[in-house]
C-alpha cells in the first residue's frame, strides 16, 4: 500500500466513528502548498461552511499557504463561519493526518475562537 491509501485507510475509521455520533464535522485537509477546512452537517450530504489557504481574501493576509501561520489563520476563520452557521460543537475529522504541526494549529485556532470539539 502507498501512503495515501494508508492515510485514507485511518480517515475511514475516524469517519465511522463520527457517524455513530451524529454530529457535525469539522475535516480538514493539508497539501504540500495549501490547507483546507470544511464543516459539513451529520448526514455527510451538505458543507456548512468551508475556509482555505486558496480563497482570494486570505491569501492576501498570508504569505505562505502551507506553514503554521496560515493553518492558524483558517482555523480563526472556521470556527468565525461556523458560529455565524449556529454551529457550536463540532467533532474533528483529521482525515488521516497526524495531529502535529499544520493540522494541530488550526484545531488549537479553533478551539481558542470558540469551536467546541
């Protein structure tokens, strides 16, 4: 197996286990040059609202869209469009990926504007 099946083998897991719980989840997802972040409903079928490194208005306020600093900046931004959604709690899909570095900073980001997960 290649890594990506093997990442998508462990996103997989987490994805059932968030089934199970009904909830709203937040999924991120990281690649080489840009970070992306969605908040879609319990049934899987709809994206509430979605944030990345790619949208016109916050790659003028980043450098660079794949270090720290611009994981943190979408993590500020989810957790601003999900309460303007009404979504308070959310359960966090990290698709695979370690908790470190990028993926880590966006969820402390989001933790610390208000997103409970």
């Amino acid at each position: 197996m290649d890594k990506n099946i093997r990442r998508l083998r462990r996103a997989r897991k987490t994805r059932a286990k968030i089934a199970e719980l009904g909830a709203i989840r937040l999924c991120v997802h990281r690649t080489n040059t840009h970070i992306y972040a969605q908040l879609i409903d319990a049934t899987g079928g709809n994206v509430v609202a979605a944030v990345s490194t790619v949208e016109k208005e916050v790659r003028g306020q980043i450098k660079n869209g794949s270090n720290v600093e611009a994981a943190k900046l979408i993590g500020k931004l989810i957790a601003e469009k999900a309460k303007a959604a009404g979504v308070e709690s959310v359960a966090f899909d990290r698709a695979g990926f370690a908790f470190h570095g990028r993926v880590k900073a966006l969820a402390e980001a989001a933790r610390e504007a208000g997103l409970q997960f």
